[in-house]
C-alpha cells in the first residue's frame, strides 16, 4: 500500500484535511469579531494541523514515526470536535452546520484510526 503513495498529496485523507479546513475557514468567517483572536484562531490552527501532521508523518518515510503523526491529527481531530460544539452552544454555528462538521471530523477520524492501524508499529 505505501509503496504507491509517492507524496502525501496522494493520500485521500491529507485531500480531505484539506477540503475540510476550507469548509471551517469558511464557516468561521461569519462568527462574531470578538471571537477572531479566540475561538476562531484555535478553531483554524486546530484544523490546519490535521492536514499538516498528516503530510509531515508521510514525509519522514519511516512508519512508526508516520503513526505518531497520525496520533497528533488524532487530537487535533478532538480538539475540534469540542471547539465545534462550544461554537454550536455559544449559538455561532447552527446545528445543522455543526453536526455536519461532526459528520466530516468523524470521517477524518475514522480513516485515520485505519491509516495508523495499516502501518508497522
């Protein structure tokens, strides 16, 4: 399976990190200014390491290490679940909007648990 991946940029769920912090980018456009250096910023940076731990495990070429980057996206993954669901409560996310994004992180989350599973400890 590995020996087909040439760069992250070919893996399905480095592609769906991807599209994913562009859809929160996107919903966190709207929330309040006050929240801009707070919930937002922690929202974005959160999302933005899912996709980025994903890469730089791939890019160290050696599994094991590839694992615990997998792991790091794992909690970044959490983290944002709760940051979505804070947004919901606070009222800057309709639950329509949040639960989507739950649906998506569970996605993530799934297909990381079996990326992590796949490779050789």
């Amino acid at each position: 399976m590995m020996s087909e991946i040439k760069s992250y940029r070919d893996l399905l769920i480095w592609q769906k990190g991807i599209a994913f912090v562009k859809r929160l980018y996107q919903e966190t456009a709207h929330f309040p200014d006050s929240e801009r250096y707070g919930l937002v910023n922690q929202m974005r940076r959160a999302a933005v390491s899912i996709p980025s731990n994903i890469a730089e495990g791939q890019a160290r070429q050696h599994s094991g290490e590839f694992r615990q980057f997998l792991f790091v996206a794992l909690g970044s993954i959490a983290e944002i679940e709760t940051q979505v669901i804070i947004s919901q409560e606070l009222g800057f996310l309709p639950e329509t909007i949040s639960a989507s994004l739950q649906a998506d992180l569970l996605e993530l989350q799934k297909m990381t648990r079996t990326l992590a599973s796949r490779l050789s400890k």
